[in-house]
C-alpha cells in the first residue's frame, strides 16, 4: 500500500494527493481521529488536517476535543505536549524524528544548574522546550501568549525565560522588563541578518517588513509589525498594505496566500544563495508519513507518568492565564 501511493505521487501530484486525502479521511473517521498541523508543515499536510494553527491554538486544540486519537503534524515537542494533556488518548507522530533544535538547546541537567543560580525568581519557559525543561518550570508560554503572562508577573519578582534568547529579549525590550535569559535561539529565525533584509527591503520599497520575534533584535528593529505566527497572518489579511516581506518560516506563505489571494508575500532571505530559511524538521511531515502513521497506529508518543504529571501543570498554567 505504501509503493502504490509513493509512486503515484511522484507521477501525477494533484490526482496522488486526491487518493491519499481520501485514505486518510477513511482511517480518520474510522480512527475518530483529529488532525493538528503547524502553519509550518508543507501545504498537503495544512489541507488535509483538521485543525491548523501556531503552538498556542493547537495546544488548546488537543485540550478540548472529543477524538480518540490525535495525529500530530509539527515537531516532536507539540505532540509531546498533546500527549502530556491526554493521558487517555492515542498521540502519533507522523515522524517522531522531526524534533525541535531550539527545544534541543536546552538541556534538562545544565538548565537545573543554571535555575539554582536564581533561587525565587519565576520560571517562564517557551512551550518549545522538552517535558523535562517544562518539569522545571513554573509556567510555560508561547511566542502568541508570552506578553500577555509575562505582564501578570508582580514586577518585583526575577523571572528566567527560556529557551528562545531573542523572543525573551523582544519581550524584555518591550515591557522595559529585565530578564534572565537561557542563550537559545531557533536556527530558522536566526538566520535572518540585517544587512540582507535592508537589501530586501530596498529591492521591494513598496513591500513592509514583518517579522516574527524569534528573529534576531537587528531584524526586529527595522519591522513594521512583528508577531507570532497568528499574530502575523491576522496582520496581513486585515492591513490594507498588498506588499509583505515576512521574515519567519515560509511555511506561513501558504495560509498567508490562501486568506489574501490579491497579496503579495515575499519570503524574507536569508542569504543570497540560499534565500529560504526553512524549519526542516517541519517538512519531515509528508502525506505519506501521515497516512502511514494512522494506518499502522505508530509512531506514538509515549511519557512516562511521573514526567507526564510534572510537566502539566506549567501547560495548566499557561492555558489558565491566557484563555482562548
Ligand atoms: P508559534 O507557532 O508560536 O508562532 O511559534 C513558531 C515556531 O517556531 C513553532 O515552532
Ligand atoms: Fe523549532 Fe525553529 Fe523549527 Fe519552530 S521553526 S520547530 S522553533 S527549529
């Protein structure tokens, strides 16, 4: 079965995407499955899915439903966090190898070192950090929600943010708030470099720079919005502006394109040979891979209880001091 539809998508790519879609629906109700893909998977994954949406709206997603089985299309962390929320429920992972090398920068034994440095201080970390990390801390936080529960910290109170050094420092910077910051950074956003955007810029002068605030300060600086990556979508289709610039994960242009068909979307380069900086590990999510995963029930997410129970309550947190 798995033959038959790789060779067919190789051929004829529309009719191959038709038959696997309708596979899919198939094991799908069959599974009383539900779908969650990231805005950053490629487009097949994003229009077969039931819910697509940044971290924060796929978290609430696998909070409240009533599947039996959640299919996960993002990285390792999210799925992680699904399974974390749902004890009860079947998790997979088209790819359990498609993993987070943000989350992967900060190691449960080195953060425990570098947490004890600070005793008292509030411990905010990004979702996109292991179940380990998310043990260790008090509340965890997306790129859409971070603001919103840094602002109900008392001010006297230190807070450590990690793992994501430049959303932490954009947080900083706007709130005027100090922070104490683990030194990660996604290598996607990362790779955006001032002089290549200004480049861009000057290149498309009709264009607006936008950009998500895992980018770097030297990015950010010269942006006319930046936001997360829902706070970026609802900015394009509701500004009267027809020209962006948009420096995150090009997955994004997808969805960007879909709700403003009359807009153009420039993904922002990352350097003159190379103009894409893609998040890898989201394309690991394949039509093939999802299929393949439902149908055999496996890869699945597995945590071990004690982790499970220690990590849950900085997830509470998070969705209880930014409702939906
Ligand atoms: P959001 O989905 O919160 O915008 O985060 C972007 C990201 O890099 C996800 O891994
Ligand atoms: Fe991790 Fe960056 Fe990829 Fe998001 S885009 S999954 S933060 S590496």
């Amino acid at each position: 079965m798995t033959r038959d539809i790789a060779s067919t998508s190789q051929g004829n790519g529309v009719h191959a995407h038709e038959e696997i879609f309708r596979r899919i629906r198939v094991l799908k109700k069959e599974m009383n499955a539900l779908i969650l893909a990231h805005y950053y998977t490629v487009p097949e994954i994003q229009q077969i899915a039931d819910v697509v949406g940044d971290s924060l709206a796929l978290a609430r997603a696998a909070e409240k439903n009533d599947a039996d089985v959640i299919v996960f299309a993002g990285v390792y962390f999210m799925a992680e966090t699904a399974k974390i929320l749902n004890p009860g429920k079947q998790v997979l992972m088209p790819d359990t190898y498609a993993g987070c090398p943000l989350a992967d920068s900060c190691p449960v034994e080195e953060f425990r070192k570098f947490k004890k440095q600070y005793p008292g201080a509030v411990v905010i970390t990004y979702i996109n950090s292991t179940a380990d990390i998310k043990a260790l801390s008090d509340i965890t936080c997306t790129s859409s929600n971070a603001e919103q529960i840094i602002r109900q910290i008392p001010e006297e109170k230190q807070i450590i943010f990690a793992p994501d050094k430049n959303l932490g420092g954009y947080i900083s910077r706007k709130l005027g708030r100090e922070m104490i910051l683990w030194q990660g950074c996604c290598y996607v956003h990362d790779a955006f470099s001032e002089p290549i955007i200004l480049n861009a810029c000057r290149e498309h002068p009709n264009a607006e720079l936008i950009a998500h605030p895992e980018c770097r300060e030297e990015v950010l600086r010269h942006a006319a919005f930046t936001g997360s990556t829902k706070a970026l979508l609802d900015y394009t289709s509701s500004s009267s502006r027809e020209q962006f610039i948009v420096a995150t994960e090009p997955g994004i242009l997808y969805e960007m394109q879909r709700r403003s068909p009359l807009k153009t979307f420039i993904p922002a380069p990352k350097d003159p040979e190379n103009p894409f900086s893609v998040c890898t590990q989201m394309k690991q999510n394949t039509l093939e891979k999802l299929y393949e995963c439902m149908l055999s029930r496996k890869p699945e997410i597995v945590i071990d209880e004690a982790l499970r129970l220690a990590s849950l309550g900085s997830i509470r947190k998070m969705l209880q001091m930014s409702p939906g």
